[in-house]
C-alpha cells in the first residue's frame, strides 16, 4: 500500500501540537481598511481546532 500523500492547503493553514491542531485566523491578509481595529487586533489571536474537526485535520496531516 503506498503512503498517505499530505493534503498541502492544510500543512499550509494547520500546526500540530501535542495532541491539537492550531490555527490562524483567515481574512487578514488584504482590504484591512475597511476593518475595524478590534477586530484586526482580534483576528491576531489564532485558534484551536474543534475535537469535532481534529480527526479530519489529522487525517489530512498523516505524516505530523
């Protein structure tokens, strides 16, 4: 059988933790104009996956 090819789009948005998945916030990257401060100052923070999700995460990420 050959091995799990890693799905690129996650190892790009997903780091691995012990045993979570973090992540960053998106829409952070262009038009920050029109956004308000706090939430530009909010959208710094990242984010940890839902245990809900984690098992997708993980299987898009076989090699982490």
């Amino acid at each position: 059988m050959p091995k799990m090819k890693t799905h690129s789009g996650a190892k790009k948005r997903f780091k691995k933790l012990k045993n979570k998945f973090k992540y960053s916030c998106a829409s952070k990257r262009h038009l920050l104009t029109k956004k308000t401060t706090k939430r530009k100052r909010n959208m710094r923070r990242g984010g940890i996956v839902h245990a809900t999700d984690a098992g997708r995460v993980s299987r898009m990420l076989p090699n982490s």
